[in-house]
C-alpha cells in the first residue's frame, strides 16, 4: 500500500509541476493561446479549468502525503524503540527543588527600623 500510494504522489507531483508551468500569474500562459471567444474552450474556461485541477492536484498530493505516512510499515524493534530525548527523560530522576525558601516577615511596628 505504502509503494502504491509513493508512486501516486510522484505522479501527482509531476502533473502538478506541468499544470503550474502551463499557467502564467498574469492571465496569459495557455489560456492566452485561446483568444477568440467562439471556440469550445475559451480563455476563461481554460483558466477555470487549470485553477481547478491546481487545487484537485493540491489537494490529493496532501491526502496522499497524509495517508502514506499512516501506512509506513515498521518493524516491532523501530516501534519499542525510544528516541534519545525519551531515554534521558527516563535516566534523570525528578529532581524538583524543595521550595524551604519563604520571605522575611515584615517589620512590626514595635521595632524602629534605622
């Protein structure tokens, strides 16, 4: 499953890479081929067109990104295995500092302070 969905995010990629270069940022790219309005696919549906498959592309690289990361296979030692901050988190005992620390009283009135 998880080679699968690999080889789904590559492609996905690589569309995605060819459907931003054909776009131009001002409005022109593909769609400026495309002038006359009488043709089946006029300038606007074709930038409506790319617009749509950049975020269905987006989008399914993001599912496909989630879902492969849920599918990795690891073995039973990578599973029990702790990271390094975990094992000196367990080696440290707890050391809070006992807070014996309380603030002098105030001065009483009886006695003048100098």
């Amino acid at each position: 499953m998880y080679y699968l969905l690999s080889v789904l995010i590559l492609i996905t990629c690589i569309l995605l890479i060819l459907i931003v270069l054909v776009q131009n940022s001002k409005g022109g790219g593909l769609a400026s081929n495309f002038a006359s309005s009488n043709q089946v696919l006029g300038a606007r549906k074709t930038t409506d067109f790319l617009e749509k498959a950049t975020w269905t592309l987006a989008i399914a690289l993001l599912a496909f990104s989630l879902l492969a990361s849920l599918t990795i296979q690891r073995t039973d030692e990578e599973i029990e295995q702790r990271s390094l901050i975990e094992d000196k988190a367990i080696s440290i005992p707890d050391e809070t500092p006992t807070n014996n620390w309380a603030p002098p009283p105030p001065p009483s009135e009886e006695q003048p302070i100098n």
